[in-house]
C-alpha cells in the first residue's frame, strides 16, 4: 500500500462534510480492506426497497457512498477520492 494518505488521516476525517460530485456529504467511517472512506449523503435520499416478488416492501436510504482511497494496484490514490472537495 501506498503512504500517501495513512490510517490516521483517513481516521481524522471522520465527521468532516466535504463535496463529492456537486452533492454534500458527511465521513462516517473508514472501511481498511480495500482502503476506503464510507460517507452519507447530508440530504439523504431514499429509495423503495421491494421483496423477492417485485412489490414495494420498505424505504431505504440510498446516501451512503464507499469512495475506494487508492487506485487498485495500491500505487496512486484513487480517481473518485481525488474528487473530494474538502
């Protein structure tokens, strides 16, 4: 794995809203293998979840994000984490 971002930072971020895409968003948790930040969307959206049959069954959010921090080879930080707007 790579130095450039370490645990530690990815672990400082969390709490921190940042932009991603135009949308704003909020750090919830760092995931460590692949190394990745999970972040919720700060105007949740929410979708309809339905059952095996095709029918309407409950919401659920649709906020939740995983951003993968480096490129899969491990060597350069990944291109969706580059977009974070801090």
């Amino acid at each position: 794995m790579n130095d450039l971002i370490n645990l530690d930072e990815l672990q400082e971020m969390i709490g921190l809203s940042f932009t991603w895409k135009g949308e704003s968003y909020t750090a919830i948790e760092i995931l460590t293998h692949p190394l990745s930040l999970v972040a919720q969307k700060n105007t949740p959206e929410h979708t309809i979840q339905t059952d095996i049959h095709g029918r309407a069954h409950k919401m659920v959010s649709s906020s939740i994000i995983t951003l993968p921090v480096y490129t899969q080879d491990g060597t350069q930080l990944h291109p969706e984490f580059l977009l974070l707007k801090l």
